[in-house]
C-alpha cells in the first residue's frame, strides 16, 4: 500500500522513475519493485519521498500506522494462543465463524483517492462491498487499523458496523472521518473484523480498505 502511494506521489510530481533514482542514490529496479509493492522500502527512502515530493510526512504516518496494525493483531494472536479461545490462521488471529469460502470485494466507493479536504473538514465516506464468497455475513464490523486517534493523522471512529449479508448481497458502509491539520496526504486503513477486532481475511493476500486524501489550506 505503501509503495503505491509513492508510485502515486513520483507520478503527480512528473518526475520519471530514471530521474528519482539519480536523485535519490537507490538504484531504478529498486524502486520499481518498491512502488509494485514487491519490495519493503525503507524508512530512509520514505523519508526522502517524502521530503522530495511535498507529502508532508505523510508517508512516514502510513508506515507508523501500518506497523502499529502488525503489532496489534500480533499482541492479539498471542492473547488467543495463551487462552486457547480461537484458532489461529497463518500466525493471526481469526473470529470463531472465519471460514476458507469466505470472501470480500469492494465495488464502489465516493470521496475518491487524492480528493481535497480542507484542514480540519469533516466528510462522509463510502464504501460498497460485495459478499463475494459462500458464507453469510453477521455482527461484523470495519475496524480502523493503526492510531485513529493519533494527532496528524487522518481522523475516524475506531468501527463501523457492516450490515449483515447473505452470499452476493451488497453492503454500504459509511464513516464520518476528518481532514487532519497538517497540509499534505494522509490516508486511513480499515479491515473487516469481529467486534472484538479479529481479522475475517488475514494475512497480505487481503489488502485493507482505505482513504487517501490531500489536506489543503483552502479550496
């Protein structure tokens, strides 16, 4: 997720990939398979796009956030494993109802990626999801991954609820989420879990949903 966001970033600056190489000292390869997300980049080089192309430290908040997410459902899995109260999956916690024929899609959504909000702007935000797999849903719920409350970042509720659903129906979901007051972007990851915050679709095979704006001082 996060090398998208850089891809995103280079790309809105017109500066070609060949071009960020030479100014940055990592080699061309290393940053293409970055921006693919087949390689973790650094905080070195976060800190440079950063710093090279105006986010205002907003790639440096999505890694916290992000980090902050793998420590949580970690200390989680490792609560569950000393009380064998639920089965663990891949290294992770599950929800007692998780099934394999379980599936997620998301089909639309408003506020689009890289939309301006002013400083501090409340917003509404969106999301339609499909039940794409074999399994009904019931009692779960969009649970923000990282600090939702953490100054600078984008701000939401920590869930939502996501209406129950059989095979094939679809869903909407709406937050109410606000604009930080730092000029640049930011983006907020959400994951849909249990009440209690175990993940339904763990592991890197499920990339989370999310909200990425750029904070402006006016419209």
């Amino acid at each position: 997720m996060i090398g998208s966001r850089m891809r995103e970033l280079r790309e809105a600056s017109g500066m070609p990939l060949s071009r960020a190489a030479a100014e940055s000292g990592w080699d061309k390869g290393h940053l293409s398979r970055v921006e693919r997300g087949h390689t973790k980049p650094s905080r070195e080089l976060i800190e440079w796009y950063d710093d090279s192309f105006g986010a205002n430290q907003a790639l440096v908040n999505q890694l916290t956030e992000l980090d902050a997410a793998v420590r949580a459902d970690r200390d989680m899995s490792q609560r569950d494993l000393r009380r064998h109260v639920q089965p663990v999956l891949l290294g992770g916690s599950v929800p007692i109802d998780h099934h394999p024929d379980d599936r997620a899609e998301l089909v639309g959504e408003t506020v689009p990626d890289g939309t301006q909000v002013r400083q501090d702007e409340t917003f509404e935000k969106t999301w339609v999801i499909r039940n794409s797999g074999e399994r009904p849903w019931c009692d779960r719920w969009l649970t923000r991954q990282g600090g939702a409350g953490t100054p600078g970042h984008l701000r939401s509720p920590h869930q939502a609820p996501v209406p129950d659903a059989a095979p094939g129906d679809l869903v909407t979901v709406t937050m109410s989420l606000q604009a930080p007051p730092q000029v640049g972007a930011s983006t907020a990851y959400f994951k849909i879990t249990d009440k209690a915050g175990r993940l339904y679709y763990p592991g890197l095979e499920s990339p989370p949903i999310y909200c990425t704006i750029f904070t402006v001082y006016d419209l």
